[in-house]
C-alpha cells in the first residue's frame, strides 16, 4: 500500500475576524445572541417575581421593594430592551427565510432598523408605563 501523498502546497487557513471588516449586520448577530443569552435572567425574573406573589405578602413587598428601586427600575429596563431587541433580531430572521431583505443595502436598513427599532419600542413601552402609572 502506498503512503498517502502530503500536498505540497500549503493549505489556506480558515478565515478569523481579524480580516473581515466590521459591519452592522454582523454586530446585530452578536447583539441577537447576547440578547437571547440575557433571556434567560429575564425569565429568572419573572419566575422570582411570580414565587414571591405566591408565597405571600411579606416575601412579595420585598420584591416590589426591589423593583421598585432605582437599580430594580434599571434592571427591567434593561430587560424591555433586551426583549424587544431579541424580538426584532428575530423578526429580521424571519423576512430573510422567505428571501426577502438580502441584498446589501436592505441588509444594513434592517440591521440599523432592529437597534433603532429596539431603542424606540422600550421608550415607547416605559413612557406608556409610567403614564399610565
């Protein structure tokens, strides 16, 4: 049997980020999966929120306490943002599954669109809030 031949010329290597520019839909992907990971303390949240409410008044005043408070207030808005910005991250995915938005230039409206979008829809919701507060 013969010995298996080694090229001779030296394989290119995959690509690393070092050599791709930067752009606005790949800060999206990264933003999409930050978000996505940061669900899950959201949803450690609610379920904190939603144990409280069922084991009484005195462990529910703390919570209320805690979110009530500035770093609590701070938390959920943070958290507002991180849904809607996951929400249309995901909404993006979806119109490009049907073919749609691929092209250069609809791919950077839809990108810039999902982080003014995920901006404007928190502020939107807390001002709603707080007025109807």
């Amino acid at each position: 049997m013969a010995p298996t031949a080694r090229p001779t010329v030296a394989q290119p290597l995959s690509p690393h980020l070092q050599i791709y520019r930067w752009t606005w839909t790949m800060a999206m992907s990264v933003f999409h999966r930050i978000t996505g990971t940061a669900l899950y303390g959201g949803s450690a949240l609610v379920a904190i929120w939603l144990v409280a409410l069922a084991s009484g008044p005195g462990a529910y005043a703390w919570v209320a306490w805690f979110f009530g408070s500035w770093i609590g207030i701070l938390v959920l808005f943070a958290y507002t943002w991180v849904l809607m910005h996951h929400m249309l991250g995901g909404l993006r995915h979806f119109v490009w599954d049907f073919g749609v938005g691929l092209e250069r230039g609809e791919r950077l409206w839809l990108s810039r669109g999902t982080l003014i979008g995920s901006v404007a829809l928190t502020v939107v919701i807390w001002a709603l809030a707080l007025t109807l507060r």
